[in-house]
C-alpha cells in the first residue's frame, strides 16, 4: 500500500495554483497523481468560494461573489485499472478541519431565494468539535465533518448526454448553471468551454452535501471514466439534511481517503449512482438523533390556499418556513433563523403517499443551545 498526496498552497487560489485540482467536470482532465487500488490518498482542499469569503469579507463580497469559481476540486486522482463498469469503494478515514468556517447566504441562490434576497454571513469558530460564532450567541454546533462535493468525471458520452439534458432544462426555464469558460480551471479553452459545472450532484456523485459522509463511511460509485478520475472539495464542518441557505458551515479541510476498486460490479448490479455504507454513528447519537428536539411540518399547500397535489417541494419549503417562523419567535432574525436551519436542521419526508398533500417535517435539537 502507496500513500500518495495532493498538497496545496493555502494562501492560493486554485486559479493561482491550477496544477493541484479543478472547477469544472471532464474526462480529459489529466490526473493530478495516479494510485493503485488499495492505496491511501491525502488531498488538502480549499474551501467551496475558493477564498473569497475569509473571516474579514464584507456583505458586498457576500453579495456578489464570484460563482464562476464555486467549488475548487483537488484532483483528480486517476486509479489504474478502473474502468467504465466498475463501482469504486472511497474509504473514508479523515476529514481534518480548518479553524474557521462560514455560512452565506448569497442574493439569488439557496433554496429559500426568494424570501431572502439580502446577503448574510455568519463567521465560525472550529475548535475541539465544535462551531462557535458571535453571529449567532448561545448557538454551539457539533461537528461531523464531511466533504460537501466528492466524486469521478464522467465518460464522454455521458458528458455530452448531461450537457444536453441541463440545456434543456434551462430552456424551459430551470435553474441550471451551464458550461462556461470563465474562470475554469482547466483553461484550456476546449476544456473550459465543455466541462460541467460542479453545483448539481449527477450519477459520478459529485456536490452531494450528504452530510453522513464523513470518517468511517464507504461510497460506492460507479465508474464511467477510465480511471475514475477522483476528486473532492467543498468540505463541511456540519449542516443539517437541507443547507437550505446554500452553504453549510464551509471550510477547507485535508481529506485522506483509501481507494478500492470492484470490477465490473455496477455493470453487473445495474449501478447508476452514488451508493454509501458505514457501520457506526456519523455523530453521537444524541445529535445524530436529537432526543431533544423541536419541529415543524409542512404540506402540499400554499400560504394562499392553493392545493399543489404530490408537491414534496412544496411541503419541504412550508416546514422551513414554518421553523423560520419558530425561530423568530424565539428571538432570532429571519436571515438568523434561515442560518441556523442551514447547519442544524433536519428536513425528513414523512409521509408520500396520503394524497394530495406530502407532508415534510423539519427538527431542530434543542442541544445546540447554550446558555
């Protein structure tokens, strides 16, 4: 077994330093090192702004920020012998966080966008486990840092699929992010201007924001590329099952990871996406599952009255607000409010099949109050 190291500059921006990892997805990307199967991968990585939202960023920085650098990648790491068909195991055995942290809320972004429209920033404080800030008094967060994006290219045929699909998407009016040269890392303009962009998660993992995916779990994702082309960024002090503001408690972090490789094993199971396993607690159990908690629900109805039959949305978005509503009447602001349910509030469907109304249910732990 070969331990093998991505090291970066940390007063670097990925633009500043391209030779350690990328912005954008695709397969011609070189490698960055190349391991065997079974071998240990350390890569340090820089935070989802690509530093641009330091402990003295102002509201204006927050306010119009750069997206065209969103999500700076360590990698990727070619692994000899994987092949399209095959499921790569991503052991993870550390995720080692930074000191400080932030969570923004950015003008047009986030899944409450509309509500919000001003930017916020919280700065942390990461020490012994826990995130702290003066932004939000008596709040202390336990960490169970994870990387936010971590994933493989995909091939060429499924790059070309994918860039067509999210057009037309964007045709009929989604919100998507399509390939651009600015700023991408790569610079090669062919490269540039074909590669995805990493805001949506998509079959190679990717920007998944899972939450669980911290030290002790195994992601199984299948290989569409030859060599898998690994990479990972964006790292997560904590966030609850939402990130409803768009970012959770974000960082830089040094990831250290073992890669295994299972041939031929999506082909064979019929594998199109991203798969995970672990056998202990991602955070002890009281935070894991709050046994003290406070929650709200949403359904399938707007505050106007209106009925939106089998609208997951729709209820997810009520409960949210409904918590954001909570919140406030506890004394905190609204973009407070709206932090707070980013990084520590669990949105969980409880119930899909009670026509015409999902219902969806967000919990917050009272644990993370102090006095």
């Amino acid at each position: 077994m070969t331990v093998h190291e991505i090291r970066i500059d940390r007063g670097k921006t990925l633009l500043d330093e391209p030779n350690t990892g990328h912005n954008r997805w695709h397969p011609d990307i070189p490698p960055v090192v190349r391991c065997q199967p079974g071998d240990e991968v350390i890569l340090e990585t820089r935070d989802a702004f690509d530093g641009q939202m330091s402990p003295d960023a102002t509201l204006e920085v927050v306010g119009a920020p750069n997206l065209d650098v969103v999500h700076p990648l360590t990698g990727p790491v070619h692994v000899e012998g994987a092949e399209p068909g095959d499921l790569l195991e991503v052991e993870i055995l550390d995720v080692e966080p930074d000191s400080y942290g932030y969570t923004v809320q950015v003008p047009g972004f986030g899944f409450l966008r509309d509500v919000f429209p001003e930017p916020f920033k919280v700065s942390w404080e990461i020490a012994d486990g826990w995130a702290t800030s003066p932004d939000l008094p008596g709040v202390r967060i336990p960490g169970s840092p994870f990387m936010g994006t971590i994933g493989l290219s995909p091939g060429h045929d499924l790059l070309v699929r994918t860039t067509a699909r999210e057009q037309e998407m964007l045709d009929r009016g989604g919100f998507v992010l399509p390939p651009s040269p600015t700023s991408a890392v790569p610079s090669d303009a062919r490269l540039a201007a074909e590669g995805l962009r990493t805001i949506p998660p998509r079959e190679q993992a990717g920007n998944v924001d899972i939450k669980q995916l911290g030290r002790g779990t195994r992601l199984l994702i299948p290989v569409d590329a030859p060599g898998g082309l690994f990479s990972a960024g964006d790292a997560h002090f904590a966030q609850g099952d939402c990130e409803t503001c768009g970012t959770a408690i974000e960082m830089r972090a040094t990831l250290r990871v073992r890669i295994g490789l299972r041939k031929g094993e999506a082909a064979e199971k019929g594998i199109r996406d991203l798969r995970f396993t672990r056998s202990d607690y991602y955070l002890p159990p009281e935070y894991a599952a709050p046994r003290r908690f406070y929650a709200t629900t949403g359904i399938s109805v707007t505050r106007e009255g209106e009925n939106r039959a089998e609208d997951a949305t729709l209820a997810a978005r009520n409960a949210l607000l409904n918590m954001i509503d909570h919140l406030g009447e506890r004394g905190w602001t609204r973009q407070q409010a709206y932090a707070l349910c980013s990084v520590a509030v669990d949105l969980k469907v409880s119930q899909l099949v009670d026509v015409p109304n999902m219902l969806v249910s967000a919990f917050l732990s009272e644990d993370i109050f102090v006095s």
